[in-house]
C-alpha cells in the first residue's frame, strides 16, 4: 500500500510541475465554466468542444503520470510475460490514455454529471439508459467525442514516430 502512495504521488506531483499541463486543466475549467453559465444554453453543440478537451488533457495527464512511475514499460513487459503478446511501449501508452479517459472521464465526469447536475439547475443527462434513443445517447456520445480526444492527443505526441514510419 505504501509504494501505491509513493507511485500516486510521483504521478501528481508530475502533472503538477508540467506547465502546459496546468494551463492545459485551466484551459478545460474555462471551458466548462462558461460553458455551465451561458455557452451550453447559446450554442447547442458547445458541450462536445469540453468533452474532447477534457479528453485530450486527460490523455496528455495519463500520459505524464505513466511515464513518472514507468507505467508504459511495465505494462508492455507484463503483457509479454503474462499474455504471450508483443507489446510496444507505443501500444502501452496507448493503453494507458484510454484507460486513463475511461476510468476518470468516463466513469468520473458522467458519474459527477448525473449526480450534481440538479444542483445547478441543469437537467442531467441519462448514460447509456435503454432502450438507446436520440433522447439518452448523450453520455454515450460525451465519452465518444473524449475518446477521440485522447486518441489525438496520443496521435500528436506521436507524430514523429508516425513520420518516421511512413518515411520508410
């Protein structure tokens, strides 16, 4: 339990040192918070430029957080080990910005949506209720639009490497 600490730790104070980081969670809070006061209401859509953001920051944050406690590598050994699969640090990165996203921006963001949203006055939106209608896939398509968020994200990081590739 204590190297869990220690490694949870190292991985905020990671993020925390990361100027562009910072700026970048700001930037989402503006977002959101202008959102919440009068975007949402003008501009229908506007809730999708959030989502990706948030996807996009949260990617970048796993991405960092992974890195300062050797996630990536360790992940891709086990998966060798365990699983008999060859696995890139490239593929566990991207591993772990999904994962990333989904525990805290899908799980998190959506859970916080539908249990805070009546205190602001602001409908909350049903998650993957079913039947699956036009009237309760928002959760699905938040999750949806922060995925490709953290998708591109992972793509931009990568860009030189992709370079290099298709080069050869």
């Amino acid at each position: 339990m204590n190297r869990l600490f220690t490694y949870a730790k190292t991985a905020v104070a990671s993020i925390v040192r990361d100027k562009r980081l910072v700026a970048y969670v700001l930037l989402l809070l503006v977002l959101h918070l202008s959102g919440a006061l009068f975007l949402y209401k003008i501009v229908t859509e506007f809730d999708n430029v959030p989502h990706f953001w948030f996807g996009y920051v949260l990617s970048e944050c796993s991405n960092k957080a992974g890195r300062s406690v050797n996630l990536q590598s360790r992940l891709a050994a086990w998966l060798q080990n365990h699983r008999g699969t060859t696995v890139s640090f490239r593929q566990a990165d991207f591993l772990v910005r999904l994962v990333g996203f989904l525990l805290i921006g899908g799980l998190f963001w959506e859970t916080a949506e539908l249990t805070f949203s009546h205190y602001f006055g602001m409908p909350s939106d049903p998650f993957f209720a079913f039947p699956i209608t036009l009237h309760n896939i928002d959760g699905a398509l938040d999750v949806s639009v922060g995925i490709v968020g953290a998708t591109l994200a992972f793509l931009i990081s990568n860009r030189k490497w992709f370079q290099r590739k298709v080069a050869e």
